[in-house]
C-alpha cells in the first residue's frame, strides 16, 4: 500500500534507493542501466560528484530567494552561459521548472509578444501530429496526440495540426528530402493561409521528435523551409527542444544542425539533468524588447522561476558537459549505438527502422517490415518490452502505437552522456540478446 498517487496505481513499482554513474540501485540491490536516462533526463547518470558538490554549496549558502525580490548569482551566471551559446536571435533566458512550464510560458510569451506590437487578432496555435509538448492545458492543447487531448477537451485552447516531418512513414519513394520538405512547408502554408495569415501567433516543433515517435530527425533542410514559411507570413516559431536539447544530439541545441534560430525555445531535461527541476525558455531580443518596451511586464510566472539551487545545479551540469568534452562523446557512443543496433536487429522482421542523433536513439518496431504495418496497440507491446528490460535491468523508454496507425511501437534510447564504449556493448546486449 503506498500513500503516494503514483500514474499507475495498479503497478508496483521498485524502490529507487541509490544512482551510480549510469545505473540506479533498488532497494533489493538489483542495479539497472540507466539506458533511457529516465526520460531523457540523467545525461550525466546519477550521482555525479561536481554537480552534488555545487548543490550542497548553493543550499548552504542560499538555496532560495523570491524572484519579485532578488535575482541571484546563479541565475544570472546559467542564463548568460545559456545565452552565450544558443542560436543567434536569442538575447534571454526565462527560468522555469520542467517542460511543460517551458511551453507554457512560450505560448504567453508569443501572445503577449503581439498584443504588444498591436497585432490582438493573432491567437492561433498550429502544431504538428505525433508531438509531445508536455501535459498542462496550453501544452496539452497543441500536443499532436489526439487521444492524450480527448478527456479534456471541453477545457483546452483551439490548437491546430500539420503532419509531422517523419521521413521513415512519409516520404514517398519518388521523392527526395528536398521535395518533402518542401511538401510540408507548403501544408504549413496552406494552413496559415486557411486560418487567416494574421490570425497565427506560432507554429511549434520539437527539433527532432522525442517521446512520441522515438527519435525522428527531420530530413535536411525541413526547418529552413518551415523558418521561411514562418517569416513570409510573420509567425513565430517556437522549437520544443525539452527532450532533444542541451546536448542530447551532439550539439548543444538541436537547431544548430538545422541551421535554423527560432523565436522562442525551450530547453527542461538535459538543462539540469536530473538533479534540480528546471527549465527555461530562451527568448530572441525580437520579443524581449516588445514586452520591455511595451508594458515592460510578461504577464506570467511561478514561485519558483529562477530557483537559485536548481540553477547552480544546472550551471555545474553545463560546466561538466563542456569541460569533460562530452558532446564528442555524445556523437561517438551515438554513432556505436546505432551501428551495433543495426547490426544485431538490422534483420530482425519486426525492427522497421533504426534512426537518431548523437545518444538519442529509436528503434520502431513493426507488424511487417516490407508494409511498415505496426502492430496492434492493443496489444501493449510496449509494456511488455520495458517489463523484460526491467528484468534484465536495463531501462528503455518504450512508447505504444497509435490506433490510426500513423505509428508503431518505439523503444527510445538515451544513455547518459558519459557512457563508454564498453557501457553501449552492454545496453546493446542486456536490450537485444
Ligand atoms: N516537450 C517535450 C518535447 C517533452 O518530451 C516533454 C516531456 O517529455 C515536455 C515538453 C514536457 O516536459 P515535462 O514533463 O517536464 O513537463
């Protein structure tokens, strides 16, 4: 019996009693790879000594001061860094403590962003299917998966939806990347053009798709298309890089690869890896001097915006990436995980494709491979495939398929970046053998 309303009260879950490098202890001393780093959270596995150490120091020394009050010296050194590094355009940081927070305050601040510049009738959202963009209101609202909105439908923003760029189920054969990218820009554009040009605030993404379809890069040169589209009709665009930024790709932001700056972008789970609750939007100088200029007020805000532990912690997280060199480490461990996964499953008649960046990682699993047919979700084989992996102690983070059909059951894989060779050997054989 347990006093806490877990997700799913039905299922006993084991205790989490101790986190070592890549794995995590339960209570019976059974040790698990950290394979899924969580949800793409633990990018520098579990109790990593610098980030504990900078932790206990800001505790001690402040571990908490009221942003209506005071900024703090770790806020502002954590949003310099973050600023300094991101893509060109983005002049500030706006603390919050998760994802979904992050996307929140990202579809306020475009809102708010065209209330300012005298532009009230903008209000549409326009979104892509087989997304994830967190579970409040806002951010359920422009979530691409219809059964996740269903319950709540009466209480969400209108929220519009494009089809995803997801090259493995929508790219023709008679057509090259370029000639796909461009055919979703142009469903863009006939989408803003039918809601009304000036009737759309933002269209938003995830760089590469995480949770909801396992992994999915976008074919080469989509963004720079859907950034033109964007500009034509002067729409924001807000990058969801939640789960694929901070590193996870090989590059700090994900974008960089795109050769695309957005608007607005929001960064959670590798910011702090796990170690403090935090998240931020980074906001271009565009709409940060409209607000300033304006009303000189973002209508919006948290408690614990800015928490001064979890951005030291995030600060020596970052600080560790960069001084350890890990994003080589990223892109090489990621480059041996595919490989090895294709060579053991390569040929396995349920395995439809092996895809990612740097040490984010889907394996999409298929009914058949020559028809792409997935398999029944009804069948919860995604349930079954991280029970056999909690077995074996490795944790995946496996995700269903949905009853259209429009996708199969994936296994995401995102080890922490300080995974060794030897370590990718093992989550390929505690995962495949
Ligand atoms: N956006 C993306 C791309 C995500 O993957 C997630 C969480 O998985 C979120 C937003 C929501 O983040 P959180 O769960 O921290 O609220």
């Amino acid at each position: 019996m347990s006093y806490v309303f877990h997700r799913m009260p039905k299922k006993t879950l084991p205790v989490a009693v101790a986190g070592d490098g890549i794995e995590i202890v339960d209570s019976a001393g059974k040790r698990y790879i950290d394979a899924s780093g969580g949800a793409a959270v633990s990018c520098l596995g579990h109790s990593h000594r610098r980030v504990v150490d900078a932790i206990e120091q800001q505790a001690r020394q402040l571990a908490y001061a009221h942003t209506s009050f005071f900024t703090t010296e770790a806020a502002e050194a954590l949003a310099e860094r973050l600023v300094v590094t991101a893509p060109a355009g983005i002049g500030h940081a706006y603390f919050v403590s998760g994802g979904s927070e992050a996307i929140e305050a990202a579809l306020k601040l475009a809102r708010q962003y065209f209330v300012e510049i005298g532009q009230p009738a903008r209000k549409h959202f326009i979104a892509r299917r087989q997304s994830y963009h967190g579970n409040t209101l806002g951010a359920l609202a422009i979530g691409g998966n219809a059964w996740r909105r269903e319950p709540f439908l009466p209480l969400l923003i209108e929220a519009h939806h494009v089809s995803p760029c997801y090259a493995y189920r929508d790219q023709l054969p008679s057509e090259t990347e370029e000639a796909y990218a461009q055919r979703l820009a142009d469903e863009l554009e006939h989408k803003i053009l039918g809601l009304g040009p000036d009737t759309v605030a933002a269209f938003v993404a995830e760089t590469v798709v995480g949770a909801t379809a396992g992994a999915v890069p976008p074919v080469r040169g989509y963004f720079r298309k859907i950034r033109e589209v964007c500009d034509k009709y002067g729409v924001l665009l807000i990058l969801d890089e939640v789960m694929c930024g901070m590193g996870r790709t090989g590059h700090l932001y994900a974008c960089e690869e795109e050769g695309v700056s957005p608007d607005l972008l929001t960064i959670a789970k590798g910011l702090g890896a796990g170690y403090q609750p935090i998240g931020a939007t980074l906001v271009s100088d565009r709409i940060y001097e409209a607000i300033v200029g304006g009303s000189g007020f973002f209508q919006h805000g948290h408690t614990y915006i800015g928490h001064a532990t979890a951005c030291a912690a995030a600060l020596a997280v970052q600080r560790v990436i960069e001084e350890d060199d890990l994003l080589d480490n990223v892109k090489a461990r990621g480059e041996q995980l595919r490989a090895t996964l294709r060579e053991r499953l390569g040929d396995h008649p349920h395995v439809g494709d092996i895809r990612g960046r740097g040490l984010f990682v889907g394996v999409e699993l298929v009914l058949d491979r020559a028809s792409k047919v997935p398999f029944d979700p009804r069948r919860k084989l995604n349930a079954g495939i991280k029970q056999e992996a909690m077995a074996r102690g490795l944790m995946v983070y496996p995700m269903g398929g949905t009853i259209d059909g429009r996708q199969g059951d994936h296994v995401l894989l995102a080890p922490p970046f300080i995974c060794t060779p030897n370590d990718v050997d093992c989550i390929a054989e505690r995962l495949c053998d």
